[in-house]
C-alpha cells in the first residue's frame, strides 16, 4: 500500500505520489487530504504527481474530486508535473480537470498558490 507524505509548508500542505496508485491508495489519500485540509487549516495544496507514469479515469476523476473537496474547505488545489503521456491519455479518455489548476512543475505549482496570498496582503 502506498503512502503518500503529506506536509505543511506555511500556509500550504504539499503532497508528492512517488508512484503509481491503486484505486484504494488514491480513496485514502483523498480522506487522509480532506483531514489534513480541516486539521491545518491549509489555504493550498499542491499534488506533485511528476513520479507518476499511470493516470486512469479513475485517478483522474478522483483528482477532480479532490479539488473539488479542497475548495470546500477553502484551499486551492494545483496539480503539478503530469507527464505529456500522462496528458495524452487523459486527453484521450476525455478527462477534462475542471476546475483543476495544473502546473509543469512543483516549483510553479508553489507559486501558483503564493500568488493569490500576496495579492491579499497588498490590499
């Protein structure tokens, strides 16, 4: 079973999946998401999926759930690094991420999640 490391760094949780998911590692890391979102009061979260070679219907329907979730409770989701065969086959399922913000790479996922705090602290 795989476990995904979920940690706080300022006002956001960062999550990276160091490997393919089975369907019941991705339903736990949604509850174990969901909770760290209502027990830290995260305004972001950031979902580094660069390791991950495999995104099904499944998964990629299960990440939209999670944004979708994490709005709920107040944070902003970003998806990072989906491979380009990872897009393709997402492409080709006809998955479309509504909703879901994507970035290349972790690095500007973090920004992503920055920007709308400073906007904030400028008004």
């Amino acid at each position: 079973m795989a476990r995904i490391p979920i940690i706080k760094v300022g006002s956001a949780l960062i999550a990276t999946v160091d490997e393919d998911l089975t369907d019941d590692d991705a339903l736990e890391f949604q509850e174990r998401l969901n909770a760290a979102i209502e027990r830290t009061g995260a305004a972001g979260v950031l979902i580094d999926v660069t390791l991950v070679e495999t995104i099904d219907s499944f998964l990629g329907r299960l990440l939209h759930e999670i944004a979708v979730g994490a709005r709920l409770l107040g944070a902003t989701t970003v998806v990072a690094g989906i491979q380009p065969p990872v897009a393709m086959t997402l492409v080709e399922l006809g998955l479309q991420l509504d909703g879901v913000k994507t970035a290349l790479t972790a690095e500007r996922g973090l920004a992503m999640l920055a920007a709308p705090s400073r906007a904030n602290r400028a008004r």
